[in-house]
C-alpha cells in the first residue's frame, strides 16, 4: 500500500531544501555583488526576492537589518537589469514621478486632476528647480497625489520609460506594474520616508534622469 503521508513527506522536504538552496545562493549572489560592487544574475536575485517577498521580509527585520531591505536590493536590481534599455529612450519619451509628500506643509501647488500638483516653483523645496532642470531636457514630471493616479498618468503621458521616486514599498509596487508593461524603469529611494516634507537627493534624480542617450 502506499504510504500517502510518507511520500506527503518527502515533498514537502524537497520543497523545504530547494527553499533553502535557493536563499542560500541568492545571500551568496548578494553579499557578492555588495562586495565586489558587480552585479551577478539579477533575475535570478529578483525571482527569489519576489517568491520569497513576505517570508523574507519578516525575516530580515526581525534579524534586524534595515526596514525594506529587501525592497531595497530588489529596486537596486531592477535597476540594474533597466539600466541598458533606459539608455535606449530618448529625454522627451521618459517621465519623471514625484510623491506630493516631498513637498513643502505650505506648498501653494494645485491639484490638476489629469496633470497632478501643479509646481508654481515657489523655492519653498527641490521639485521646483528639479522641474527647470527636466524642462530644458523636454522631460515630462507629474508630483502624483496617490498610487491611483500613476495608472492615469501613464495613461495620458504613454512614457517609454519612467524614473520614480517613492518609499521602497511605493517601489516595489511600481515595479511590478512597470514589469508587467514592459517599461524600463528607475527607481529612488527618498532619503526619509513619511507623509508629509518628506526627503530625497535630488543630484541622484538628476543622474537618473540623464543616464545618456546610446
Ligand atoms: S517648489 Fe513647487 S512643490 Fe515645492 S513647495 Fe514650492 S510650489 Fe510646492
């Protein structure tokens, strides 16, 4: 007869020990890269991360490494993995998304339902100048209100490729909708995260934002 639960078990082994191979190379592949600064098979790194997303997410904090790491490393790779097509794409077919957190308490910006925040470049914060800067290079920027309206933006604006900036989960989340529309992407962690003046490195914005031209 068989023995359901012995052949149950041995599955179930196999699945646990392919788990583990799994994360075992991909700390390997990681730590490599973070050493040697080259990175080694980012899809694959990216497959673990994305099967593994909540087990590991648990896991890395309560080991107590930084909140988001894994949004973390999986936005680094993505990057990576972009980087070549983004250079593909002129300047006036990529786009730039800002969160409106990164605005000033008292910004004088109206909302535009079709256009987001409407930036009067007040000089209150950085998105002022960092709008001139994607203007003299026909760079389109939204400062999106909310995560509904990137769908609505995308929409209107039709990019072949967008460079965002948000919290890693924001990231992570656009991510996959730019994966799933095939868009080469960039994206940038802000400095601090939150709801409200929140922070960012502008000069990297600007780095991303001219990766040049093939
Ligand atoms: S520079 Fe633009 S976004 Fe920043 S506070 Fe002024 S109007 Fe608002």
């Amino acid at each position: 007869m068989i023995d359901i639960f012995g052949i149950l078990g041995i599955i179930i082994a196999t699945i646990f020990l392919l788990i583990v191979l799994l994360l075992i190379i991909t700390i390997i592949l990681i730590s490599y890269s973070a050493k040697t600064k080259k990175v080694f098979f980012p899809r694959f790194i990216i497959f673990v991360l994305d099967l593994l997303y909540h087990p590991l997410k648990i896991l890395t904090e309560k080991i107590g490494l930084k909140k988001g790491y894994i949004d973390i490393i999986s936005n680094d790779m993505r990057n990576f993995i972009h980087y070549k097509k983004l250079t593909k794409i002129p300047f006036e077919d990529r786009i730039l998304l800002l969160p409106q957190c990164l605005r000033k308490i008292n910004c004088p910006s109206i909302l535009d339902s079709a256009k987001g925040f409407q930036c009067t470049k007040c000089g209150k914060c950085g998105i002022g100048d960092l709008i001139s800067f994607c203007e003299e290079r026909n760079i389109k920027v939204f400062i999106v209100p909310g995560g509904s309206f990137v769908k609505k933006v995308i929409k209107l604006a039709r990019p072949k490729a967008i460079i965002g900036v948000g919290c890693h989960v924001e990231l992570r989340e656009a991510s996959l909708v730019l994966d799933y529309l095939k868009i080469p992407g960039r994206g940038i962690n802000l400095e601090i995260d939150g709801c409200i003046e929140t922070k960012v490195d502008y000069e990297k914005i600007k780095k991303a934002l001219i990766i040049p031209e093939d």
